[in-house]
C-alpha cells in the first residue's frame, strides 16, 4: 500500500502483463477533431510586387557578364576619386571615364544594411541591374564606370522607379567630352 508519493514506497516488483494479445485499433478518433485547426502561418507567401519582366530576369535569362560589373575594391576607389556625383534622396550615383580598356559601361552597386534585409536589399540590386541591361549603359554615352550607392528609401521603389530615378540622374552626367582625356 501506497502512503506517499515519494519513490522510496514505489514497489521493486514489475508490473504484471496484460492478459490479452495487443490488436491494433485506428489512431483517430472516428467521430473527427474535436477542435479544427487554422491553418499554420508558414509556407510559399504571396509574390511581393514581382513585375513580370522581373520574374523571367530573376530566373537567369540575362545576367550582367563578369567585365560588365566593377568588383574589386580598387576599382570603387577609381571611380570615387574621379567621378561626376548626382545624389536623390534614393540613390547617389558616381560616374567616372573607365580607366581600363574595356569594351562597355561598368556597374558597381553598393547597397547596405540601412537599405533593408537581405531580400529587400537583393531585390534593390536586382531593380538597378535591370535598369542597367535595358538601356542604362546606353544612357550613359561612351565607356563609363558606374557607382550606384541606395539610400533606404529606395526600398520602396518599383522597377519602373528605380529606371525613371536613375534615368534622371544620369542624364546631367555628361562624361562624353571627359573620356578622351583618360586614355
């Protein structure tokens, strides 16, 4: 007999078997939940305001080729030090003459933490690129290296925006003339 709860009054003794063999039954109940539940919060989310242009060029259609791009440290300082600045509360873009022979403009992007997370800074890089590959480059007469530097208001723009906002800062970057003199 059991007088306390405490495990020096538990019996040593092994329990006794069931009499009967175990048949497995249903594991549900058969009437249903009793109490239904929503569904959970996770899973796909809705597209956040993708263009469809957006969409095919995320999926890798076109891409910015490696001499397209400005990537090395040095090549940033190349273009701060001698580069034509226009400046939005959205963007700030640095143009210089390319001090390289290279074929066409180069883009450089720099986007930080202030702009967002991740996903929302990747999605202001992407926006920028798209301008730059659909007639940007164009836009900027000549070989020119292009520094584009996001503020965190950038964040809310579209990509129709982001072209219309760095259409307009460009076009008073005449470095046409400046080129020449690089060489």
């Amino acid at each position: 007999m059991r007088t306390s709860g405490h495990e020096a009054h538990v019996s040593a003794e092994p329990c006794a078997a069931s009499s009967g063999p175990r048949i497995p039954g249903a594991d549900e109940d058969a009437r249903g939940a009793r109490h239904p539940q929503a569904a959970s919060g996770q899973g796909s989310q809705a597209p956040r305001g993708l263009e469809p242009l957006e969409a095919r060029v995320s999926l890798g259609a076109e891409r910015l080729r490696r001499e397209d791009r400005l990537r090395k440290a040095r090549e940033f300082r190349d273009v701060s030090g001698d580069a034509r600045r226009r400046a939005s509360p959205r963007f700030v873009v640095l143009a210089a003459p390319a001090r390289r022979a290279v074929s066409a403009s180069r883009l450089g992007l720099a986007v930080s933490r202030r702009v967002g997370r991740g996903v929302v800074r990747n999605r202001v890089k992407r926006r920028v690129r798209e301008w730059f590959r659909r007639g940007g480059r164009e836009r900027l007469g000549g070989r020119v290296d292009l520094v584009v530097i996001a503020r965190s208001p950038a964040a809310q723009l579209g990509g129709r925006e982001v072209a219309r906002e760095l259409d307009r800062l460009c076009q008073g970057l005449a470095l046409a003339g400046r080129e020449e003199g690089r060489r």
